[in-house]
C-alpha cells in the first residue's frame, strides 16, 4: 500500500520526535478512514417518473445496484416499509440507490414488471432487474437483499488499520523507526486496543534506546491486552534489559571467560548482555556451550534462559532457528 493510498500516511513522523516521543502528539488527520462511496442521503433516495424510469434506474444501475421501491398512497405496508427502507439504504452508505415510483401515478413500469402486488421492491443492477422482494419485511431482511445485490458492508477503518500496520512493520523492519513509530501511534489513536500496534510501537522505543517509555506505552493494561503474546514479548524484552544493565562490563566478563571457559555464570551473564546488545548468535552460543559442558549447572539454566531469549526473538526469527537446531542436536545427541 503507498502513502497515497493510505489514510494515515499524513501521520507519518507526526508521533515521533527527536527525544523519541512516540505517539505523544496527534495525528494530523483524523485516523477513520471515511465510507469511499458514501453520499448524501438526497442523492441515494429519490422519486422517479415514467420518462425519467430509463435515466434514474436502469443507467444509473449500471454504475451501482439501484432498489425501486413499487408503492402507492392508499397501501399501508407501504408505509410501513418506507421507513424501514430508507434507514437501510442510508446506513448502506452508497451501496446502493432507492428510487421509489408510485404507480398510481406511474402504472406502465410494474405492469411491464408483472408487479400485482404492493409494496414491492426489484433490485437492477446493469441495466436489468435481478433480485426482489415483496410485503414490509424486516430491517434485517432489507439488510441480507442489500448484501446480496451489493455485496457486504466493507469495514473501511479496519482496512486502513489493516493496511497502516504492515505498512508500519516494513518501515521497522527497515530501520525506519520515525515513520513506524507514526504510523503505530496513528493507529492506536483509532484503536488504543489495539495489541499489534500497541507492541509495534513499543519495539520501536527499545530499538532507539527509550527503555522508560516503552515501559510507559505498556503500562497500565488491561488483563486481555497483558496476555497478547506480542505485547508479552516486549515486556519480556524489557526485563531482560534491565537484568542485563545489573550483570556488569562485557570485556571484563570475556576476560573472565578467557582465564577460565568453565566459569558457566560469567558465560550466561556474557549472553545475557550480548542479546540485549543484538548480538543474538553470540548470546545463544554462550548458552548452548555451557549447556554442552554441564546441563545441570543452575538446574539447566541455560536451556531456561535461550528458551526465554526465543520467546523474545519469536519463532520464525534465524537466530531461534539456527539456534534451534544447535539446541535439538544437543539434546538429542
């Protein structure tokens, strides 16, 4: 999806500033995408005539499904139906088009039709008639007869949110936090529930080095967004930070490790510090060596602690694979 087509691309490095201020500001534009074919309710509801028949029903069918609505003055289901019919149409939002015809003053065009009795209601769609229905049936029928000549209601929020989202993950993917961070913060402003964009955003302030806000962004959750397992993740990521800021100088602990390759706690506080830092081949190594050299050090500990490292970096990631793969081999040796 481009920026032109997406309706929070004006949002774009809106939410984020240099002190990394990620959702923080509003978005420029109003983040719910409007009805595309929506209009206003006099040009989706009108009468029609016998000399007008052709140019409001059957060409207009042929650029949306039109309904023509048969009725009379004197028919009391049609006064029920009208009602009705016309909130439907309305929320349809362009879906289509209702043209009412009374035939005691336009008799020819049911009679053509067949129709002999009324209210009835006959859809056109490209020019000819193909569906219709008769009497002053519910609204959810009304509903279902729309649906089915036109199609269902497409959610036009939930596509652009749809769409912002993995637009938002391909800017992460490529570095581009500003833009990611604006677009999960548009997104959370149409949506603060929303757990993808919630994490998304989130990931964002840890790759920038904003440990305390991101902490902020997932305060304060409800028990449903706690047990997302992407939001879980980052959470988890920020623990393992935090732990990692405690363990001490890496060179210094290398240099431990270099006087002594069997000190297994300087080793799993080693990769502790090099998966926060990134360095995730190097963090899973540690592990898995002390893993080879003594499994019951720490009641397996390192086995714990590089299947908390794989809920972190997820499933699909080629460090959980690669290393995976290390892990089984050992195991299963």
């Amino acid at each position: 999806m481009s920026g032109n087509d997406n309706p929070y691309a004006a949002s774009y490095g809106n939410q984020m500033t240099a002190t990394a201020s990620y959702g923080g500001a509003p978005a420029q534009t109003p983040v719910t995408a409007p009805a595309a074919t929506a209009a206003p309710a006099g040009e989706l509801i009108k009468e029609t005539t016998t000399a007008n028949f052709t140019r409001d029903v059957l060409e207009a069918s042929r650029e949306q499904p039109v309904l023509v609505d048969f009725w009379a003055p004197w028919c009391g289901p049609c006064k029920q139906l009208t009602p009705v019919i016309e909130k439907v149409v309305t929320e349809a939002q362009g879906r289509v088009r209702l043209v009412k015809m009374n035939i005691d003053d336009h008799p020819s065009v049911a009679g053509q039709l067949g129709i002999q009795s009324i209210p009835a209601v006959i859809a056109f769609v490209g020019g000819r008639p193909v569906d219709g229905f008769m009497g002053a049936v519910p609204e959810s029928q009304i509903r279902e007869f729309i649906d089915k000549v036109a199609g269902p209601m497409i959610d036009d929020q939930q596509a652009g949110i749809d769409a912002a989202l993995a637009d938002a993950k391909a800017f992460a993917e490529q570095g581009d936090l500003e833009n990611a961070a604006g677009l999960f913060g548009a997104v959370l402003q149409a949506d603060p529930e929303n757990a993808v964009a919630l994490a998304g955003l989130a990931n964002c302030l840890v790759t920038a080095g904003e440990v305390e806000q991101a902490r902020e962004v997932l305060s304060d959750l409800s028990d449903e967004l706690a047990k997302d397992a992407g939001i879980a993740a980052v959470v988890k990521k920020l623990d393992q930070i935090e732990e990692a800021r405690k363990l001490g100088d890496p060179d210094a602990l290398e240099q431990i490790l270099a006087a002594d390759p069997d000190d297994h706690g300087a080793r799993i506080k080693l990769a502790k510090i090099r998966n926060v830092e990134g360095d995730r081949e190097a963090a899973a190594d540690h592990l898995l060596k002390v893993m080879k050299r003594d499994r019951t050090f720490e009641d397996d500990g390192a086995r714990r602690e590089l299947l908390q490292f794989f809920d972190v970096w997820g499933p699909m990631d080629p460090a959980t694979l690669s290393a995976r793969r290390k892990l089984s081999s050992i195991l299963f040796s």
